[in-house]
C-alpha cells in the first residue's frame, strides 16, 4: 500500500499539470491567436482541451482514497500524467513551431492516455493489486 504522502504527490502533480493548462490555453487564446494560423490554432487547442480534461482526471485520482490502496490507479495516474506531457506537449511544440513531423510524437501520447484510461478499468475489476 502506498503512503498518504503518496497522494500528496499525486495532488502536486495534478495541480501542477492543471495550472500549466490554464496558463498555456490563456497563453494560446491571447498570445498566439493571432500569430498562427487557423488550423495551427486548432492543433494547439486541442492540446489544451486534452490536457484540462485530463487535469480534472488526474485531480480526482489524486484526491481518491482508492488511489492509496490501489497499483493500477497509481500506474493509471501516471499514464494519463505523461500521456498529457506527450501529446498535448508535441501539439503545443507543433503549432507553435509549424514543424509537421512533431505530430507522429502525439500518438504515443495518445496511448498513454489510452492505457492511463485502461488502467483504471482495470483496477474496477480487481480486489487488491
């Protein structure tokens, strides 16, 4: 079983991860709006909508009891954290670089997030891991 301090952790983690989302969609609606293009715009907005939403995730797993007693919430947590690093990350770095090749990073974020999602399922079926 993991300690409490552990959870602790895990609210960092997604405070942090939900701070940086707000700060870099203001940064995307305000700062970048009219510098990139429309469909650049797009590719950053989806980042941003993926990692909120992730955020918000990561910020009920963090303050979740289960979490505690629970391996693959933990392994879950920390799935969706870094799937949200790698794919809202290369969206952010692609449209503000406009270098295309950044995108074939995404969908291993993609799949974390995938597995991140699976994960936590998972644990739905299983007594004590």
């Amino acid at each position: 079983m993991a300690s409490k301090n552990s959870n602790s952790n895990l609210l960092f983690f997604a405070g942090l991860l939900g701070f940086l989302g707000v700060a870099l969609g203001a940064f995307g609606a305000h700062g970048l709006k009219s510098i990139l293009t429309p469909d650049l715009m797009a590719i950053f907005d989806t980042g941003s909508k993926y990692h909120l939403i992730h955020s918000v995730v990561l910020l009920a797993l963090a303050l979740s009891e289960k979490t505690t007693e629970s391996k693959s919430l933990r392994i879950g947590f920390w799935l969706i954290f870094s799937g949200v690093l790698i794919f809202s990350g290369s969206l952010y770095i692609l449209a503000i670089s406009g270098v295309r090749i950044l995108g074939a990073i995404t969908p291993f974020g993609g799949v974390a997030l995938l597995l991140g999602w699976s994960s936590m399922a998972y644990s739905a079926f299983i007594q004590k891991d």
